[in-house]
C-alpha cells in the first residue's frame, strides 16, 4: 500500500472543504478509494494534535488562573511531558476511530437502503471532520467546529449518495437519536459508588 503525502495539496483540500464544501464533496465523489481520504486525516489530525499541544503547554496555563475565578473551580494543569503523551495517544486513536466512524457510517446507510461501500463512507466521514481536526483545541470555536462538521456530514452525504435532504437529515437524527440510547443504555449499566 503506497500513500504519498503532498502537504501543499492536502492544505488546499482542507480550504476547499471549508470553504466550497459542495464543490470538494462533488471532486471526492471521483477519488477511488479510502486512502487519499486516510492520507488527509493523518495531516489534518496530526496538524489539530500539534495545535492543542502547543495549546495546552503554552496558552492554557496564561488562561487558568482568569478561567478558574470566573467559573469558581481550582485551574489544574499537566506538564509539558504529559501534554504531549495524551496528544500523541489521542492521535493514534483518532486515526483508528476514522476507520471506527467510515464502517459505522457504512452499515448505518445500509440500514437505510444506500448503496455504499466502506471507501465512499470514510471518505464522506474523514473530510467532514476537517472543522474538527483544525479548530477544536479553540475553546468556544470549538463548539462552532463540531456544528459546522455536521453540516458537512449533511452536505457529504447528499453529494456522495444523491440522496434527497430529507433523507440525509432523517439518516443522521435517527443515528444522533441511536447513540444517544446507547450511551444511556451503556451508562445505566456502569456501577454507582
């Protein structure tokens, strides 16, 4: 398996998609297979890791202290060496969760009668996610990030499987409402101390 890295093409990618998402969905919609789509991630999501790293170590401890009498709760901190260790394992396992979230995306459309393959889904879930892996070290943006993703989910989706939408909105409520039971499901059988 030969994957080539070509950063200047990969930040150009992440401006369309944030920018002209339509037109980037509709030039995606070509590619083959999964592993341009994997190739972005790996740059997109190790640019984001760096970011909040560089976050955490520098900014964050300036921060703190104003955030910790605003709110009222003790500002607590990690040092250098265990902000890089966390970055790093939360890397690794945003790479493998890109795999985790294409499959899923792959059987829950199968569940709605979409024709897809495991290729056009993680392509339409690792270029949705773009606003997440750039901006969610940015507090407050971050939550503008996560919406702004969604709608890309949305826009994706619509371009990838020519689907009505009404349909793509029904597809990602149903799966936001499946998760959320889930969750409760999983959570309602974890111990109480």
């Amino acid at each position: 398996m030969e994957l080539t890295v070509d950063i200047n093409a990969i930040f150009r990618q992440a401006k369309e998609v944030l920018a002209a998402p339509r037109n980037f969905f509709a030039k995606a919609k070509k590619e083959k297979d999964w592993k341009k789509a994997f190739v972005f991630v790996l740059v997109a999501a190790a640019v984001g890791h760096v970011l909040t790293a560089v976050y955490n170590i520098f900014i964050y401890p300036l921060l703190a202290p104003s955030i910790s009498e605003v709110i009222g709760v003790p500002a607590s901190g990690f040092d250098a060496g265990q902000v890089v260790v966390a970055a790093i394992i939360s890397y690794i396992l945003t790479l493998g969760m890109s795999f985790i979230w294409g499959a899923a995306l792959k059987v829950w459309l199968m569940l709605f009668r979409v024709n897809s393959d495991f290729s056009s889904a993680y392509r339409v879930m690792a270029y949705s996610r773009t606003p997440n892996y750039l901006f969610s070290w940015l507090p407050v943006v971050n939550i503008a990030a996560a919406l702004y993703s969604f709608y890309l989910l949305m826009l994706g989706l619509e371009t990838q499987y020519s689907m009505s939408r009404k349909k793509t909105i029904l597809v990602l409520v149903s799966s936001i409402v499946a998760v959320a039971l889930l969750s409760l499901l999983v959570v309602s059988f974890l111990p109480t101390f």
